[in-house]
C-alpha cells in the first residue's frame, strides 16, 4: 500500500505517532492503523455500520470489537492512538442521535473524533486537499471542501434518494427486469442474468427471492448484474449505469455551488465505491455531465482509498497533515 511519508509543514515524520481510521460503509467497515512515517501496522474489516440496518447496540459492539482486533494485530494498546477517526454511514443525518453517535468510542480510545463517511473517502481520494469526492457505493453522497468552506450533497437513503448508488442501480435494475418480463420493455441479456442469478422458476418468483431478503446491503450487491448485463451489450443496462453517471455528477454540482465555486475555478473531482467497478460505463458518462455541472472539474483517479483517507483524516485532527507521496 502506498501511503502518505511526510507532513506538510516539512517536518521529518513522527516514527512513534499512531493514527486510527475508521471507514465504515453500508456493506462493510475497515480499520487501518497508520505510524506517523506512513507504515500500516495493521488493518481489520468487519461488517455493515450502517446502523438503520444492524442496531445502534450492534454498532457499538462492531467498533469496540474491531478497535481491538485492529490493535491487537499491531500489539498495541489504545493508549499508544495519538488521534482516530470513525466516518460512519447516516452521521449527522438525525439531530436527535448525534450525542449517540459521538459517543460511540468513549472508553475504547482516548481521543477519537466521529463523522461521515463521506469525509473518509474524501481525505483518501483527494489526499485531504481542495476538491470535491463522490461516494457510491450501497448509498451515494458528495462531499467537498474548497478554501476553507465544506459541503456535502446528497446521502438521503434508499427511500427517496441516494441516486446513482449501488442499491439505486440494484433497484432500477430490478425493476428494468420486470418490465422486460412483463414485455413493457424489450428483453435483453439482463432478463436471463436475473433469472440465472435467483434461480426462478417463474419470473414472478423475484418478488419472494427479494422481499424475504431486502437488507439494503445485500439489495445492493444485485447492481453487478447490471453492469454484467450491459457488458454483455444490453443497451437498456447501459442506459442504467450512464444514468448513474449523470446523477453524481448533479450531487457533486450541488457540492460545487454550495462552496460557491468560480464557474471557471479548477477543481479536482474523484471517487470512490463499488459502482465505479462498472469502468468506463459509469466514468465516461460522469465526465461528460460534470462538463456541464461543474466546468472547471477535472476527473481524477483516487489517490488512496476511504481507509486510508479515515488515518489521515486522524493526523489530521492531531494537527499533522500527512502528504502523499
């Protein structure tokens, strides 16, 4: 793993600092333990923080245990973490569990901060600078800072938002299935992935293969058969996957002008999440629609991923901002 080897003041780095980063998700959680020089010392992946999902308890167990486990690999104890943050799904989007939601790690660490995890994957994609970061992975959100000033849009869940993600792809992706079973739509190569994939006796047998299983984390794992059908040249799947492009690329413009963006200002656009697994379908149809929401936006590739970018974001609450190499 490459990682970040100095901080930004110049400064040679501290061998003996320990920065923790938690990067939750809705299908699973990462740990990452990172030294002050940028060696990993020891990573851990747990399940779904999506706490809608497993329980507010069940969150709680998730985080100690994994701390544990995570400083356990390292032969540490908590006392060696100079800073940790945890990005977790759905922060800060229920005033009323806020107070809950910090308090998460009390008596795990000394000093831990919680967020979004929106902010993980900025910090990992941008290298913690001025740029915007789009998620999609089970949900989508866009998160970006500029010249002191932060935003965020989107992440409004499964419900009513979260367009572009997985489990919206997953969703829309069902139901082209449905109506190309009903003949509402012309049948494509996504007609026989769905029926391979769930083993369907009858078309209709669908409805009690996802309504007795609808997590929104497993939902979401059925958006690979979208992009499996469009490789397959399913013209209607393609449809789908270039929709995705096009709904993050207005969650990222939401983000721009929130910050107040110069319409000609230069400003970095990365990713991370699952849909992009989907290549250039999902990217190309991004960089067009960012042409015209965000013209100064220039796609890139992202440096580090969510992980990562949770330590840095650590480093960077105890006042060291680690650059990348």
């Amino acid at each position: 793993m490459t990682s970040p080897i100095a901080d930004d003041r110049g400064l040679e780095p501290d061998r003996s600092a320990v920065y923790l980063g938690i990067d939750g998700g809705g299908t699973k959680t990462s740990f990452l333990l990172l030294a002050g020089d940028g060696r990993l010392l020891a990573r851990h992946v747990s399940t779904t923080s999506y706490y809608l999902e497993i329980g507010f308890d069940a969150l709680r167990a998730l985080l100690r245990d994994g701390v544990a486990e995570t400083l356990r690999q390292a032969g540490l104890a908590s006392a060696s973490v100079r800073s940790a943050f945890a990005g977790l799904p759905a922060h800060g989007e229920d005033s009323a569990l806020l107070a809950d939601f910090d308090g998460l790690l009390e008596g795990v660490l000394p000093r831990s901060r919680v967020g979004n995890d929106m902010v993980c994957s900025w910090a990992g994609s941008l290298g913690g600078e001025d740029g915007i970061s789009l998620v999609a992975g089970t949900g989508s959100i866009a998160y970006g800072e500029w010249q002191g000033r932060a935003a965020r849009c989107g992440g409004w869940g499964e419900v009513f938002g979260d367009e572009g993600s997985a489990y919206w792809l997953a969703r829309e992706g069902l139901a082209l299935f449905s109506r190309m079973a009903d003949g509402r739509a012309a049948a494509g190569p996504l007609l026989e992935r769905v029926r391979a994939h769930f083993g369907l006796a009858q078309d209709l047998d669908l409805c009690a293969a996802i309504n007795g299983d609808a997590a929104r984390s497993r939902l979401a794992q059925f958006a690979r058969l979208v992009s499996a059908a469009a490789g397959d040249g399913d013209v209607q799947a393609g449809a789908l996957l270039a929709r995705a492009g096009e709904e993050l690329a207005a969650i990222a413009g939401g983000v721009a002008r929130q910050l107040r963006l110069p319409a000609d200002a230069p400003v970095a656009v990365s990713y991370t999440g699952g849909v992009f697994e989907a290549g250039e379908a999902v990217t190309e149809a991004l960089r067009a629609a960012l042409a015209r929401e965000v013209p100064g936006a220039t796609l890139i590739a992202p440096r580090f991923g969510p992980e990562l970018g949770a330590a840095m974001y650590a480093a960077r609450l105890a006042g060291v901002r680690l650059r990348p190499a």
